[in-house]
C-alpha cells in the first residue's frame, strides 16, 4: 500500500477532557505520520493539558465550531503547502484500521468523504437512528459532523472554506460541496450517545430536525443559531 499523502486530523473541542483522551490514542497509534491540531474554543477542564501530552498542535480562540474547524485549517496550511484534512468531534471513536479505511478516497481529492455512523448505545432504537442516518445521507446527501468529513484542502479551497457557523456549520458545509462532490466512506465512526439517552431518543431527534428546519427556513445565518457554548447536537 502506497503511504497516506499528507494527512492533518482538526479536532475543535470546548471541555471534552472526558473524551479526548480515547481519541488521541487511537489517532497517534497510527504507523504513518499524521498531524493533529486541536482547535479549542475555552475549555476550562482538561482539554488544554490532554492535547499537549499527545503532542497536538493546539491552537486558542473564541468558541464556535465553524470557526474554530478554520482556524484548524488555517494552522495547518502554515505546516503543509497541501493535503487532506480529516475533520473529527472529539467525542468520536474510530475503529483500529480507521487511517486504512480513508486510503481509497486519496484517489478522489475532488469529493469530500464521510463515515458510517454508529451510536456508542446498544439500545435497539440506537440502531434505528442510524438507519435513520443512512437513508439522510441517500437522500438528501446531508452528512453530519459526527459522521467525520475527509477533505482535501483544493476543494475546500474551491467552495470557499468552512462556514463560520457556531452550528449547523456541517449542514451549512454539505450544501457547499452538494451530492457530487460527496461520497460515503467504508469507516465506521461511533459517536457518543450520552445526549439521547439523557433527552430521550425521539426527544433528541425531534429537536434536532427543529433546528434542521429553523436553519434551513433562516438560510443559515449565524445570528439564527444556538449559542456555541451549547453546540452539542
């Protein structure tokens, strides 16, 4: 197997010590060399010292996953003149051979590529939720973030960058690149379910398909979005 082209994983975090850490382990247990920023928007647990000890990039600025996945970007093009960007939340789990798993879609920098979801529940409604998932993305090509997204940086470069949303900015991403310049990845990404067991399953899902439709009824503007210290979907 031909080694992996420059590869930088951007991972905006705001007080996710609980999860960083599993992440980072799995990420730097990867043979090929890789880069790994950590955008952090004011965490106040700690974020900050667990991305140190794993020998992340760390770079500080206001909240808001939008513009805190740019400025991730904007780092890593003072490394690198080129390459992929692989764009993770920090509460994802990625499976072993997950950098094996992103090597066909090297071959096709002009898509953005995303992951399989699966929620970290064994609930029997988690596994309907990610059928749910599925057929989203099959028809409506809408992937979210917690779906991971594996970009190189010409494209990103050609639809402009990633929207300075505090949220809603993967949807508002989505809409740039549109159903050809996107393609599933055969990567499952496991991604915390904490949330919808607290809400409840169809509460969860409910409030998010209301912000869906309150984002897509505004066009996206920045002022009509959740605050981003809450910007946990």
């Amino acid at each position: 197997m031909n080694p992996s082209p420059p590869l930088t994983i951007i991972i905006p975090t705001l007080n996710e010590a609980d999860h960083l850490p599993a992440l980072l382990a799995t990420l730097t247990a990867a043979r090929e060399p890789l880069t790994i920023i950590i955008s952090d928007g004011g965490s106040h647990d700690a974020t900050l010292l667990i991305a140190q000890k794993a020998g992340a990039h760390l770079i500080k600025g206001p909240p808001g996953r939008g513009l805190q996945l740019q400025r991730g970007i904007d780092h890593a093009q003072t490394i690198h003149s080129t390459g992929w960007f692989l764009l993770l939340h920090a509460d994802t789990a990625l499976p072993p051979d997950w950098l094996t798993a992103l090597h066909p879609a090297f071959a096709h920098p002009q898509r953005a590529h995303y992951g399989r979801l699966r929620f970290a529940s064994a609930d029997p409604r988690a596994r309907l939720f990610e059928a749910g998932v599925r057929l989203r993305c099959a028809l409506f090509a809408l992937p979210y973030g917690d779906q991971s997204l594996l970009i190189h940086q010409s494209l990103l470069t050609v639809i402009g960058g990633i929207p300075p949303l505090p949220l809603m900015e993967d949807v508002a991403l989505a809409r740039r690149l549109g159903r050809h310049r996107l393609a599933p990845l055969d990567l499952l990404v496991t991604t915390d379910a904490s949330a919808y067991i607290r809400d409840g399953w169809f509460r969860r899902a409910a409030q998010n398909l209301t912000r869906l439709a309150q984002f897509t009824l505004t066009h996206a503007t920045p002022r009509a979005t959740p605050r981003a210290a809450s910007y946990r979907r």
